[in-house]
C-alpha cells in the first residue's frame, strides 16, 4: 500500500525519532510515540526487519516503566502490534515482553489496567507462551469481586465506576480465554476442570455483557482443550477380550457436563448475545467430537441440544436461526 510504501523508504529516518521520543519525560510525546509505532508495526506487518522490531520492542518494553500516565495505554497497543509477527516467540524477547505487560496488569487504575489485561491476552495468543498459571492466579479474583461505591457519589458517578468494573471484568475473560494454552498439555491437565467450574460458578454471579465474555473464553478453551484430541476408538484388551478404557473419558465427561450445564443455563434467557456465544460452544464441539470419533460425547450433546432447542428457538434473529439450523444438520447423522 502507499503507506507502506511510504513508512518503508523513510524507515531509515523515523526509528530514530520514534526512539527519541519513547525516552522523552513528556508523557505526551511518549503517547503519541508509542501511537505512531503501533501505526508502523500494523502497516508493515511482516515486513517489518526482526532487527528494526526487537530494537522498538526494548525501547517499548523500557518506556512502560513507571506511573500510570494519560496515553500509556498506546504504549500497550504498540507491544501488541509488534508481537504479532515476533520471530521466535518463545525467547528471551517473548518472555521480557510477558513480564512487562504483567507487571503493568497489577496496576490499580481500573481503566488502565483494562487496557494491560486486553494487551496481554493478544500478546499471550500471538506468542503462545503459556503463562496461564500467572494470569489465572493474578485476575481471577476480580470476576468474584463486587465493586463497592461509596453512598455519597452521585448516580452518574456510581454508574461511570459499574460501567468501568464491567469492562474490567469483561478484560479478564477474554484475557483468560485467549491465555489457555494451546501447546502446553501439562497446564491444561492441571487446570482444564477447575477452569470450567469456576466459569460455570461465575456465570450466575455477573451482568450479561461479562457472562457473554465468558461464554467467549470458555468457547475458546474447549476449541484448545487438547484432551478433546485423545479420544480414540476403544482397542480390544487381548487378556480380558473386553473394550480398553480411554483414561480421558472420565474427564471428558466431567468438563463436558459442566460446560452443557453453562449453555443450558443461558439457552433460557432472553440475549442474543448469549445464545449466540452458547452454540458457538455446542458447535465447537459438536465439530471436535466428530473430528475424533467420540462416540460418547456426540450423543450426549445431540440429548442436551434437544432439551435446549425450543429456547434457542424462541429468538429470532437470524444468526441464532442460522446456527440452530447448522447444529441439527450436524447431529442429523449421529
């Protein structure tokens, strides 16, 4: 494009102002630095050289340290755009980038801290650097976490910091999802029930927009859960002549229970948005199961998709339509 074009030929020229300024005390021009570099990584995507994008990761990575400033969150935006297209993720210049971010998401400004939980989910999802164990133990927290205003302030003051607590919560379940690992087997072993009952505790105990958000995450875990990959069909035991135990179905039963329990849960209330984040997941694994065969899970989710299709039903919009019509296509042949 003319822009690309234009930011490549004076590349030359710019990083040395971009630099400049990322180190200036102004915090305007440190905003407006960290705006323009998210501006140039986006432009140039992966053409980008790896030795002009390490260079403007470290001096990113360096101007976020301090207070909390008005624009920092541009600062953010620029890590994430420049971790896109990172070589070799998983190095030293994935992981000092991770550590920044966290660092930033332990902020106490509700707003700012948004901003550095919505960064770090994309940054963790770009990398694939497993740092769920962090995240969950730093976040989790906030979703069980009523905000308390003081009696004093006004209505619009009060409902200013609701609104600012929901895009917080909301940050956290995206951030959540998108931190599921989707190479590490042994966090996922480790998490995968408790990370599925704790969204289900939680579904009850929030406003719509983040229940909508955690039927987000909780559709991106399933699509990674990797223990949906194992299921096999059954060998013969040649000693006792009887079908071997898959070790995973106990646990595959268990999650699935309680994620059909979550789709059931919103299938009855009136909102699109969950319903539409509800068949999301039963399609997600409806797709899963008959990728791998699993002859157990399909039938349970075809008994659960009938005790919950006159609900789904009752919305007319033409994406639930659309989706309900797809999910009784894909259950027809089972």
């Amino acid at each position: 494009s003319p822009g690309e074009s234009g930011i490549r030929m004076h590349l030359d020229s710019i990083m040395p102002n971009l630099l400049k300024f990322l180190e200036d005390s102004s915090w305007t021009l440190k905003a407006q630095s960290g705006n323009a570099i998210k501006t140039l990584a986006r432009q140039l995507g992966k053409s980008l050289g790896p030795k002009e994008r390490e260079c403007l990761i470290r001096a990113v990575v360096a101007a976020l340290a301090g207070r909390t400033f008005q624009g920092k969150e541009k600062l953010l935006e620029a890590l994430e755009n420049l971790c896109e297209h990172l070589e070799c993720p998983s190095g030293d210049l994935g992981t000092l980038v991770v550590d920044a971010v966290m660092k930033e998401c332990r902020k106490e400004e509700p707003v700012y801290r948004t901003h550095s939980l919505k960064a770090l989910g994309n940054i963790l999802d770009a990398l694939k650097i497993d740092r769920f164990e962090e995240v969950y133990n730093m976040v989790w927290n906030i979703l069980e976490h009523t905000v308390s205003v003081a009696d004093e302030v006004s209505a619009e003051e009060r409902n200013k910091a609701l609104q600012v607590n929901i895009a917080l919560k909301e940050s956290v379940c995206e951030t959540l999802g998108k931190a599921w690992p989707v190479n590490s087997m042994e966090t996922q072993q480790k998490y995968q029930v408790m990370f599925a009952q704790k969204c289900a505790e939680c579904l009850g105990r929030n406003t719509r927009p983040v229940q909508v958000s955690l039927l987000a995450a909780l559709g991106r875990f399933v699509e990674r859960l990797k223990v949906l990959d194992a299921v096999t069909p059954m060998d013969i035991d040649s000693v006792v002549k009887k079908p071997k135990v898959d070790p995973n179905g106990e646990k595959i039963e268990t999650i699935s229970r309680i994620v059909l329990r979550c789709v059931a849960q919103v299938a009855e209330l009136p909102h699109t948005g969950l319903k539409k984040e509800a068949l999301n997941i039963l399609l997600i694994m409806i797709n899963r199961s008959k990728k791998s065969n699993d002859t157990v899970l399909l039938p349970m989710i075809r008994e659960h998709f009938a005790g919950t299709i006159d609900f789904f039903r009752r919305d007319n919009s033409p994406e639930i339509k659309c989706r309900v019509k797809d999910i009784e296509d894909k259950l027809r042949d089972i």
